[in-house]
C-alpha cells in the first residue's frame, strides 16, 4: 500500500525532512520504506531535484502498520504544531495539532486510508 503524507508549503523542505527522520526514528515495523518526494530532474539540474512538501511510504496492508503509522502521525503534527494531509481518492484526510484522537477517530481514521488503497 502506498500512501503520501503531504505538510503545508510553508514547513516543506525543513519539516519534510523532520517528518522523515521522524518517521524512520519510530521504528514502525511493516512500513517498507519512507522517502522524501523530489520533483522532476531537469536537463542541466545538478542533484536529484528539489525537495517537494511530501513523503510517499510504503506498507505493508496490514492494520497494525497503519495505526502505529497514523499514532507516529499525530504524535509529529503535536511535536511541531503543523498539519499532516493524506490525499485519498475520496477526499483529503488532515491530521491537525492539538487534536488528539480517540481510540473510534484512529479507527475511522485507518479505515478510511484503507479503502482509499484498494
């Protein structure tokens, strides 16, 4: 399953990076990988193209990944007092600070990632 977490433009390039290193840090057993989203190469462009404002992970489509991923989530946006969005087919899904979720939000929260997946 292949999910993208998008942070405001404003947080790009510096909260990207805390978010991966955030993500990577929590250990998340089933999450395969986590990567920064560069845009495209341009001819004449040295490096690997431009940090972008998003991270894709890749996991295992498995519950238990996804709720420590979602929790991992929650706990970064109250860290850094930003916003997390997860574009879905049906619309985005934003994971705001100071909005800690009940045990049924999680739930739902999961859910709804899910069936945007399959």
């Amino acid at each position: 399953m292949r999910i993208q977490i998008l942070l405001p433009e404003e947080n790009s390039k510096e909260g990207i990076i805390n978010l991966k290193n955030f993500i990577d840090r929590a250990s998340i057993e089933g999450i395969d990988s986590a990567e920064i989203n560069r845009s495209e190469h341009t001819d004449g462009q040295m490096g690997a193209g431009d940090i972008l404002n998003s991270i894709t992970t890749i996991i295992q489509a498995a519950e238990k990944p996804l709720v420590e991923l979602v929790k991992c989530l929650q706990k970064f946006v109250d860290n850094y007092r930003t916003k997390i969005t997860i574009p879905t087919e049906k619309g985005d899904i934003i994971i705001s600070h100071g909005r800690s979720m009940k045990a049924e939000q999680l739930q739902e929260l999961v859910v709804a990632i899910q069936k945007s997946n399959e």
